[in-house]
C-alpha cells in the first residue's frame, strides 16, 4: 500500500471527489482526517471507511476560520500521532453570476472558502509538516482556472489563484521537505452514486465526464513517494476539456 501509516486530512472529504479521495487513501493505508462544515456526509465517510477496516475521523470545521483549522491540525495529531498529508479539496462551487450583477458578499465568501482557506490550512499543517522534516500539499484547482466559464468571475479568479499559491507554496516549503502539487479536474459526476456510469459530454475529447475516482488516484499518486520529485505542478484530469479543438472550432468530431 502505497501510503501506509501515513496520516492525510482531505478538507471538503464527505463528499464528491473529497470522498473519493478519502477512500481511496484508506485503502492505500492512510489513516484519514474528514474535515468540512457538513457532519453528516463527513461522519458517513469516515463511517464508511472504517467499516471497510480503514481508519478514520471527522472534524466540523469551517476552512476559512483560523482557529477551526488550529483545532483541525491539534486534532490531528492528537488522535494520529503525525500530520503527512493535506487535500486542499473544500471549495464552494457554481455560478456566481454574471460580473456586473456579482455582489461582494458573494465575491468574499468564495474567496474566503476557495482561496484563504487553502492559505489557512496549509500554513497551519506546513508548520505541523516542517517540523517533521516532510510533507504533501495537494490542491484542488479545476479548469476553470485555465479557461474561466461565463458568470463563474469569483470562482475563477479563486482556481487561478490557487494554481499560482501552489507553486508559490512549492517555493517557500520546499527547504522543508515539504511538496505541494495542484489536480486541475474537468468536468466531473460528483454528485451521484459510487454505481452510476459516467454520463456523455461533448465537453471533453473522450466524450464523457470523469468519475470521481479518476480524480482520487491522481491524488493518490501525488501523495505517494512515486511522486517524490514533483513539486510545483499541476496536473489537469479533464479528458482532454482545454484541448477540444473540435468543439474550439466547431469541427465535427470524427466516426470509427
């Protein structure tokens, strides 16, 4: 198992590819930290998990409040013993809407969630982090934060600026042993069922979405030593979305 013993918190883990990426850790060994405001898909998680002979927990917190995530990192290494993982995954998601009609309590709350908040809990786990000598970040960015999609102005700006805080991350821990990484996802089936098939997409070049496992090993693969030398990146899972020509230049797509 590639991330025996070592000990991850996934913000935003109840649910979506935050739960996905929690299981998948599990079953990689990890012994897993479910953090995000919701207890009940976060305490069905980690209940999932354990019921699975994993190991996990569950924290209420709110990423954009510095003394939830004190209490998330204390937490941590209270029931753990050890911090070496961190998912920057909780996000507020959809449209905000359209730039002239967006109102700034919208345009702060996404911004306190998908961007201070990462700051936050990075910060605060990279000092747990630096103190062991090692450590992976992991944020979730998405591709809307390379080609920004109409009426979505505060999460744009939220993901293009996560992707530059990674490397800027990268930069400032790596004396620390510490890695950070950014996965860009696509369009993703976050909301139904672990069973239902992906649905069709003309989004992407193959033609569907991504399931939220798809996502999950990406970042299973970045925590893991087989990543150890990459640092500073950003790995894009989206089928192909931000290089679709065919739908780019309204081309038909070719037949078998």
């Amino acid at each position: 198992m590639r991330l025996a013993n070592k000990v991850a918190i996934i913000t935003g883990g109840g649910r979506g590819i935050g739960r996905a990426i929690a299981k998948q850790f599990a079953q990689e060994g990890a012994r897993v930290v479910i953090a995000q405001r919701d207890p009940v898909s976060s305490q069905a998680t980690a209940s999932e998990i354990n019921s699975a002979d994993g190991h996990a927990l569950f924290e209420s917190i709110d990423v954009g409040k510095r003394e939830d995530v004190e209490a998330l990192i204390a937490a941590t290494v209270a029931g753990f013993g050890r911090l070496d993982i961190l998912v920057n995954n909780a996000a507020i998601l959809g449209e905000n809407g359209p730039l002239l009609e967006l109102d700034q309590e919208t345009w702060e709350r996404v911004i306190r969630v998908n961007l201070t908040g990462v700051f936050l809990c990075s910060q605060l786990a990279g000092r747990a982090m630096a103190a062991a000598g090692s450590g992976c970040i992991i944020n979730i960015s998405s591709t809307n934060g390379h080609i920004p999609q109409p009426r979505c102005a505060a999460y744009a700006a939220a993901k293009g600026g996560l992707e530059l805080l990674t490397r800027s991350m990268a930069v400032d821990l790596a004396a620390y042993g510490i890695r950070v990484n950014t996965i860009a996802p696509g369009p993703v089936q976050s909301r139904d069922p672990d069973d239902v098939p992906p649905r069709p997409t003309e989004l992407t070049l193959l033609g569907r979405a991504a399931l939220p496992s798809e996502v999950a090993t990406v970042a299973a693969f970045l925590a893991s030593d087989e990543a150890s030398f990459i640092n500073g990146e950003c790995i894009v899972v989206d089928g192909g979305t931000l290089v679709n020509g065919y739908r780019l230049y309204g081309r038909p797509r070719p037949t078998r």
